[in-house]
C-alpha cells in the first residue's frame, strides 16, 4: 500500500492532456539518436518504471504497448526524464537489437529535409515482414 | 507560385492532430542532449524551414512563438527530421546561447526519476528573471 501510494506521486507530478496522455521520447543512451516519439497514460509510465523497458500507449490500437513484445526488440530502460513543465517524457533506453522502427529500422526518424522534400537517409536492417511493433 | 506549391509538398506529408498540430523534439546537434518538446502548425514549420531557426507554436499563447525573440536564446535550425508516421519532427538545432529552457537551463529536461520521485539535476545557468521564453 505504502509502496503503491509513493509510486502515484511521480505519476502526479506528470501533465496529463485531455486524453490522460503525456508524449515520450525515446532516445538511444549511449549514441544520443532519438528513436521514437510514442504515447503513455499513466498505466504505461507506470509500467515502464516497474518492468524496466519502454511501455507505451497505443493510440490507434488502445491498449498498453509493451514496444517488442512480439518482435523482440526491446527497449530497455536506462533512465526517465520530465520536462520543466511536466508535459513531456524523455526515454533513455538500451534498443536490444538494434532496431527500433516497425519499417526495420533504427530509428524512426530516417527521413531529413532535403530542400523541399523529405530524402530517406537510413536503409532498412531488418525486413519489415520479419517484423512486429 | 512555384515555389510555394513545391513547398507545400514537404508540409503535406506531415500528419497534423486535430488540432492541426505536430510535436516537434529539437536536438542540440553537436551533443545530442534533447533541449525542448514543443508544438508546430503548418505556419510555425515553413517558417522554421525559411527563416532556419526554430519556430514552434504557442498552444497557450495561441501564436507563433519564435524561440528566443526575446531573451536571444535563437535555436538555430541545422537539420530537420521526419518520422516513419509523419507524426513527428525532429530537430536539430545550435542552441546560440546554450541554453534552451525558459528556467535557465541548456534543456528543459532537468529532472530524473531517482526511486519513485523526480530530482533536478541541472543548475540554472542564467536567472529566469533574465529571460523570457
């Protein structure tokens, strides 16, 4: 009980929007290359801590996501950080494999503006159909 | 004419809320450490593209808001990223003053979980009596 009520406190401390969520950015600790930018309720923060791994919100499928739960590339949690106003989550994680995008990829972010349009810079490592978010 | 219908090609690809809003993550390019979550509209992304400095979107202020008009602390643009969804910018900025923050810090990500609570971890470099947002 006393554990579940100190919990609660971080959680407090986090501005949820309208829709109980807070965004999360998932950055590689050791390369400093942003990965993801996923959602979390508070379920999933809360889950993240006590798991140890990144655990989103999937918004289009409206459950918990726990990120590799089928494709094995997992997130592991090296640390959390709040922003000053509390409205956004910082992921510093471990990407087990590697690979961190459902396309295959490291990260998610593998398109750069390239004057007026948006070059693919980042090939793919591991076929997408091999493959589960 | 051309220019502008070539231009919109970039911002059609990406896929603006409800509210006709995307997050935008910036990144100090050179350290990699992720300054500051803020909102974009469709006019707050062709005017960081032009201009080349950050320019997010004031959700509270409802308005451009040209980071660091201000206080100088002008994130200027280096690169700009796209994720796989098109639901997420990220960007990569040289922060002139070092700091990013309206609190005075380089990031507005200051604080950790240590156990079950938030801690600061960043001194402020500048008093926030200084500057403004």
């Amino acid at each position: 009980m006393a554990k579940k009520f100190i919990k609660m406190i971080y959680a407090d401390q986090v501005l949820w929007n309208q829709d109980g969520l807070v965004p999360a950015i998932t950055q590689d600790a050791l390369s400093g290359r942003v990965l993801v930018l996923a959602w979390m309720n508070r379920e999933a923060l809360e889950t993240t801590v006590t798991e140890k791994r990144a655990v989103y919100w999937s918004r289009s499928r409206k459950k918990l996501w726990r990120k590799g739960e089928e494709s094995g590339n997992i997130l592991k949690l090296i640390e959390l950080q709040l922003d000053c106003d509390g409205d956004a989550i910082l992921l510093k994680v471990e990407a087990i494999n590697g690979i961190a995008c459902h396309t295959g990829r490291q990260s998610c972010f593998y398109k750069t503006l390239r004057g007026e349009s948006w070059e693919v810079f980042e090939p793919v490592i591991k076929d997408p159909e091999d493959i589960n978010p």
